[in-house]
C-alpha cells in the first residue's frame, strides 16, 4: 500500500496453565523510490499488558523501554513539541485497544516490528478464551498466527474460529492436540487471503478465537515452579444454590426508546431462564422509585407470568433518583434474610443498570458509595451496568469493588439485549459462597486474593502467591465455602517433584510463567483495589503497583513504553500508554453519528430525551435515534433552538464588539459555569454593515471542585486551586483527577467532565493560517444537560428546557423570499422572519441551510432580559 509491502505477519501465542505470552512480528519493505512512512498497526485485548516492543531497521535494533509514567514526561514533552502524536495505545472497541507506532524508511529499506503481550486467560461458560485481533489491510505473502496450549491438567474441547472465516479458509486452520498438548495453526496463501479471485483486498478482517478448557479430575489444581505457586480452582459437579436476584433498573427519561426497550427484551429473556427455586424483585427508578412487590418472590410459574406483564408495561421519563432506587432494592434484600423469606443457603446479588448520572434525591457520588456500602455490609456482591456513554463509569466501578462485584459496560448497539443477558448468564447459577482458600500463612508472602464471595458455574478461582523459602518445593491448601446442601471442605496438596513430571515437555515453557503470572494477577489485583482507595492506602498501592510493572518490564496504567525512534526520524521518542475508562466511547459515537461532525463556531448538542419531568410531555420524548434536534450557536454568533415537538427551529444573531465576554451557561446548583470571549477578524470587512465575530476563548468552571478551564485555540489551561496545568493542541492527553476527567485527542478536540455534572466536548477549528480574514475558533458540544439543574440560565443554557411557540398572521415581508409572521412565545407577541441559518453538523464543508423564524434585535422578546444582560466582566 503507497509503496509499502508487508511481506511477513506472524502471531505467535504460547499458553502455559492459562498464561498466554504473544509476540506480533511485522516485517514491511520500502518498494517506492523516495523515503516512506511505515505504520505498525495492531489491537489488543484490554485485559493485556504490553511487556516489550522493538523496531529494526536495516539490522539496527531500536527497543521499547519501560519506564514509570512521571520518568518518561520528558520524551513525551519532546514528542509532542516536534508535532508527534505521543500516544501510541488507544482504546478502540469492546475488548480491544490499538497500538500504532510509525517511522520513516528509506527506498529499499526494511523495517520489523515486534511486540510482545501477555495476558491471563479467564474462564468464561466453561471454557478459556484467547481473542486475537486480525486486520493486517493488505494481502500478505507469509501470514501466520501459530498458538500453542501446554496444560498439565490435560486439554479438552480445543476449537479456534474466525468472524472473517468462509469456507474455502476453514481448512487453513490446523488443529491438533495430545493430552497435554495443544497446537492451532493458521496460515493462507496469498491467493487464500483475497476477498475475489482478482481482488487485491485482503479478507482476513476480524476476530480469531481460541478456547478450550482442561482436564479436572479433581476440583482444583496446584502448580509449584521456582519458589512460586498457583492454585486453580474450579469444582465440577455441584448442586446449583437457589439465588435470591434483585433487578434494579434505570427507567428516567434518557432510557426512552431503544434502550428501554432493549433492556425489557433482556429481562424477558433472563425470566424465561430463572429457576423456580430462585427469589426476585425488580426496583424501577426515575424521579421516584417504584417496586413490582414489596418483598422478593419466589419464581413459580404463575409469578413469573405477572412478572412479564409488569416488564413489558415499564416506560421511560424523569429524572435519575439512582440512590433511591439502589436503596429501596437493599432494603427489600436485607428484609427478606432478616425476615427468613429466602432460604439459608442461596446466594444474593444485585444487579443495578443506569445509562446516566444522580440528579434526584442523594446525588452526591461520596454518599451514595457510602450509604450503599454501609447498608450492603459485604453481605452479597453489587454488580453494576452502565448502560451507553453517559454513565461515570468511574463511581459504578468503584461502588461494585467495594461492594464485592464488578461493573461492566453496555453498549449501546443492535445487541445491547444479548449483552445484558450475557451477563446475567454469568452470573446466574452460583454454586458456593463465601469461598475461602487457606494457606500456610508462615510459609507463603505475597499472596493474591483469596476469598471470594460467590464461585459461578463455568468461571474459575485462580491465586498465586511466593514462598518464604524460595527452595519450598510442598504446599498444602485448605478450602471452604458454602454449597446448596452443606459446607465445602477439603484439602489439597501438591510437590514440585509431581510437577516436574507434568513439565517434561519444556519446550512449551517460556521463562518463569508461574513467577509472570503472579505478578501480572497482583498488579491488576492493586489497580482495581486502588479505584476505590484514597489517601495513605491509595498511594501504598500505587507504589507497589508501579514497581512491580517496573520490575517485571508491564505497559500497566501507572508505566509508559518510550519508544525511541532512529536520527533521521528528528529522533523524536513516542509514548505507549495503558489507556483508563474515559469518555472516549461517548465521543467516538457522538461524532460518529450522522449530522454530529461539526464545523460550527460553536455548537450545543441538547439532548431533548433526557428533559426534567416537570417540563416534558409525550411530546418531548424524541427518539435519540434523531439527531437532527438541537439547540446550537454558531458564526457571528448565530443561535439556533430547536424546538422538536414543532420540528422546527427558532433563530437569533448577537451582535457584540470583539473582547466581549458572553455568559452561555450558568448553574448556580452544580457551580457549572461557561463563558465564551468574542474574537473578530484579521481586520475588518468593509463591505459589511455587522463584523464577524467568532468564540475565540472559553472558560468552563465548577466552582465546588475550584476548578477552571480555559480554552483558546492555541492551549489548554486547568487551574485546580492554586496549581496550574498547560497543555497544546499537539498533545494527546488522558487525565484523571479527583473530580475531573480531561482527554485531549491531539488537533481535534477535548472531553471534559466535572464531577457529577454535564459533560463538555470543545472542537477546534483551524482556518488556513495564511487567510486574510479568519482566524481559528472553538466549537463546543454539551453532553448530558440533565445533569444540570432547573436553575441553568444564560444566553444558551435557558434554551435546555423545553421553550413552545406559535406562528400566526404568515404575510410577505421585504424580502419576497423570507415571509414575516408574528410569534406568540413567553408570553410576547413579536415579528419574526421565515429564513435560513448555515448548520455545519451535517456538511462540515458547505454547511446545510436549516430553516428557522428569526427573532430580530438580538433575540429580544425570546431571551430572557435583554442581550447585555448576558455580557460579564471576565471569563471566570
């Protein structure tokens, strides 16, 4: 492609006991006769960690090299000054990330690529799973992806399968196994790899998957190598415990449309699958919260068909009384224990889903993590789903570890239904509780977690841990935890004598896998411990974490990879960075949908399906499947208002001086405030009777947090007290800190959240620089403005409740084209002209004619006061 030929493409995986170690080989020839770009473009799983990385170029060797995040600061502020994109690892899809990393190659040159990952495999349904991403966007002439599987338990069920995979590439795919052994080969020709006979295209385009699952004789398995030891345990065979489920569901009015309906279509389908010795109750909440019954049910045949009806009646509106809701289900779970309505041995769970954040009753983030953790007391696990982009997704995780569960991520696709209900399976047939593995406590350091609130049927326990004696070559394990019938007991012991007999087959081996595969499941065992953590503890594991990803060379979230490139290259270094749970999602599908890519001075998304009851109607709920409704400002300025349930538009110019400062949003509930400074042309335009004038800065506050952000198109500058922090528009930036979230997606646009209030996205529009007349300017999306309160005003935020209007007395007005009317709207009669105003979401070049009834005389009679109400002295 463009001169440059990957000839060569090899995935290498080798599993020892669940530990997968892969290593991508690329190798590209410079076929064109003047110096090229070469891009090293692969996804992998989010639950990897890079360890190494090298580029070699014509037989020298450039190396990847492991550093903590603050030690590398210095290559990064290098990389970006010379206009480099810094970082290299992005999240960019449910289970993937992408690492990308580019130079510059002579004619004729070749360069190989390499990098290595390594990876725990869970156990899912009964079976371990290893995805690997494939997309190599050109035919290759050796391709290869080459896995093999060394368990001493013994290997059952191997199977591998391709998304992209037809017919004719079903037989490249080789598959064997022996009882310990397994091996997974893939490699098509050329010819193979074309999506026709005379296609150039590659077809290798998607997932390849391998799962298998091991041997069990016995309910666990001890493996002990050089001084250290994991322990796998997974029993077969156990009579499943009656569950007690409490369902406790997001319905305000931001669920409207395809996501109620989807997450009825999942519970519908979880009721036909609920034994009938379980108990249940579904809790809706909104403004107010809502229960089916007032206790847990059992699920006899005949409650199960009420329990539908009430599913298929549950509808979407108001606002998200979430801590009211999680609450209520607590309650009506502690009562049923206390009250002996739900039998001694079951196992209980809630499952709580929001697509959004608290802005009913308790809506501080701190006290609901607490209350709900007080009234949990570690009795069952909280599993927590954020359902779409909208959800901080931060506070769901956190309260779910503190509370013995997880949280994970609903996507808002086609198959959000199947998403739901595949959870629910994972979860759905507990077979112990309170699963306790004991271990000599004079004899191990160093241990990874070893109690667990429920074990599922299908999953896996896995802990590790170092001996005291790195000579120890014995363990003995005790086990207990709670069945449906009686308690669990037993143990299990293990020697590295029968150890060595099962690692004959050396060759399968690669380095201390048990020593890697302690480390890797203590760092994440830290990192997820350190979501919820704060102060003295917070920072204790932090540093553990650290060196540990340090000494055993991890790319964790807390260690970068600088990736030092060749002299020719300007020698500038790139950063490989663990991406974190941000706000990338929400953005990648705003802009994603059509009519969202803006080209606007500046532009205000509102989303009218998420409108405060007190002011929403049938008429209000607009499926957010159209984006075509909302309220924008945009040019000299130009406003435009939807208003949907008229589908139509109503418009306003202010014309302001240059070095005006406008206040656009103003919560004084929230402490949200943003104000945008005028800016003018080069010079001015004589022709014209009124003088552009764009948003050249921003000022985006929360005064509760004392935090400040200002925005020009040439920085960006956070104060957080007294402490400043500067960033250009050449960075790629991920920052997370107490109350802010900030992602700045180098010469695009930036992501802002502030506690738990409305999101902001900030565009940056370029001109050409040489333009006699126009300057850069600032566009801004706002996210989530059910997050504000009722109080919001300013010269765009009054706009984010619902306004209604009517058109009377239509009659020609001076231009023939644009007829005038009088519009009856906040109790004012005013004359108002049918006409255009330019929407540059949809055509970023052109801009899209949009009509709308303009209000003349900077928006009087429609804006609340008059337009200089809203001029304020400064940004901030």
């Amino acid at each position: 492609v463009n001169g440059i030929e990957i000839y060569s493409m090899k995935i290498d995986s080798k599993v020892t006991s669940r530990f997968a170690h892969n290593v991508i080989t690329s190798r590209a020839v410079n076929r064109a006769n003047v110096s090229k770009e070469v891009f090293f473009d692969v996804e992998l799983p989010k639950t990897a960690f890079i360890t190494n990385f090298s580029m070699t170029i014509d037989g020298v060797t450039y190396p990847g090299t492991i550093k903590e995040k603050e030690a590398a600061k210095k290559q990064y502020e290098k990389a970006v000054s010379r206009g480099q994109t810094a970082g290299l690892v992005k999240a960019s899809g449910r289970k993937t990330e992408k690492f990308t990393v580019s130079v510059n190659i002579k004619a004729a040159s070749k360069v190989t690529f390499e990098l290595t990952y390594e990876e725990l495999l869970k156990r899912r349904f009964g079976k371990y799973e290893m995805f690997i991403k494939v997309k190599p966007k050109q035919l290759v002439k050796d391709f290869e992806i080459e896995v093999d599987i060394f368990e001493p338990q013994g290997i059952t069920e191997l199977e591998a399968e391709g998304t992209f995979i037809t017919n004719e590439l079903q037989n490249t795919i080789k598959k064997t196994s022996s009882e310990k052994k397994g091996h997974i080969s893939f490699k098509p020709t050329l010819d193979q790899q074309r999506t026709c006979p005379s296609c150039s295209q590659s077809a290798l385009d998607g997932d390849f998957t391998v799962r298998y699952d091991v041997r069990r004789t016995t309910p666990d398995n001890l493996q002990i190598v050089n001084g250290y030891f994991v322990h796998f345990f997974a029993p077969t065979n156990l009579p499943k415990l009656p569950k007690n489920v409490v369902f406790v569901m997001d319905t305000s009015s931001s669920m409207y449309g395809k996501a109620i309906e989807q997450t009825k279509e999942a519970l519908l389908k979880i009721l036909d699958d609920i034994n009938e010795d379980d108990f249940f109750n579904f809790i809706l909440f909104d403004t107010d919260v809502s229960t089916w019954k007032e206790t847990l049910i059992k699920a006899t045949p005949e409650n199960l068909d009420e329990a539908r009806k009430f599913v298929q009646n549950i509808d979407a509106s108001g606002l998200t009384n979430l801590h009211g809701g999680l609450m209520r289900g607590i309650d009506i779970l502690n009562a049923a224990h206390e009250g002996n309505l739900v039998p001694e041995r079951s196992a209980s769970i809630i499952i709580m889903l929001t697509d959004g954040q608290p802005n009913r009753g308790v809506s501080d983030i701190q006290t609901i993590e607490t209350e709900v953790k007080n009234a949990i007391g570690g009795r069952y696990p909280l599993y927590n789903l954020g359902f779409g982009p909208g959800v901080d997704f931060g506070f769901l995780e956190r309260m779910a570890l503190e509370n013995k569960g997880l949280a994970r991520r609903i996507y808002p696709d086609s198959d959000a239904a199947l998403q739901l209900q595949g959870f629910y399976d994972e979860v759905s047939n507990p077979m112990l509780t309170d699963v306790k593995l004991n271990y000599p406590e004079n004899e191990i350091s160093d241990l990874t977690m070893n109690s667990f609130k429920h074990f599922y049927d299908g999953s896996e326990i896995v802990v590790a841990g170092r001996f005291v004696d790195s000579n120890q070559n014995h363990l003995t394990v005790d086990v207990r935890g709670e069945g449906a019938n009686d308690a669990l007991s037993y143990t299990t012991q293990q020697d590295d004598e029968k150890m060595a007999q099962a690692f004959q087959e050396q060759g399968y081996i690669f380095g201390e896998y048990i020593e890697r595969l302690w480390a890797y499941l203590t760092i994440e065992q830290l990192l997820e411990r350190r979501i919820a953590a704060t102060g003295e503890e917070k920072a204790n594991l932090t540093a553990e974490a650290l060196a540990l990803s340090l000494k055993y060379k991890f790319v964790t979230p807390l260690t970068s990879m600088v990736v030092t490139k060749p002299e020719e290259n300007d020698s500038e270094d790139a950063i490989a960075d663990k991406p974190t749970e941000v706000l990338n999602m929400y953005l990648k599908n705003l802009l994603s949908k059509p009519g969202m890519c803006v080209y606007a001075k500046l532009l205000f998304i509102v989303n009218l399906t998420s409108i405060k009851p007190s002011f929403s109607s049938q008429l209000y709920r607009i499926p957010v499947s159209q984006p075509s409704w909302y309220t924008s400002v945009d040019g000299d300025p130009h406003f435009i208002i939807s208003v949907p349930q008229k589908r139509d538009a109503i418009c306003f110019n202010i014309n302001e001086n240059p070095g005006t400062v406008l206040s656009l949003i103003n919560d004084p509930v929230t402490g949200i405030t943003v104000n945008g400074e005028l800016i003018g042309d080069k010079r001015a335009n004589s022709d014209a009777k009124v003088q552009n004038s764009y948003f050249g800065k921003l000022g985006i506050a929360n005064k509760h947090l004392d935090l400040k952000l200002t925005v020009t198109p040439e920085k960006i500058t956070i104060q957080n007290g007294n402490e400043k922090t500067a960033f250009t528009w050449l960075d790629s930036v991920t920052l997370q800190q107490a109350g802010l979230t900030l992602i700045i997606n180098r010469k695009k646009n930036l992501v802002l959240s502030m506690g738990g209030g409305a999101s902001f996205v900030v565009v940056l529009h370029q001109v050409w620089k040489k333009h006699p007349l126009h300057r850069d300017f600032l566009g801004l999306y706002t996210l989530e403005v059910d997050k504000l309160s009722e109080q919001t005003h300013g010269l765009l935020g009054q706009f984010f409740h619902p306004i209604d209007f009517t058109i009377l007395e239509i009659h020609p007005g001076s231009d023939p084209k644009k007829p005038d009317a009088t519009m009856v709207v906040k109790n004012n009669e005013l004359i108002v002209t049918r006409g255009w105003q330019k929407d540059y979401g949809r055509d970023p070049k052109h801009g899209v004619d949009v009509p709308c009834w303009f209000v003349h005389d900077n928006g009087a009679g429609l804006i609340d006061g008059v337009h200089t109400d809203y001029i304020v002295s400064s940004l901030f």
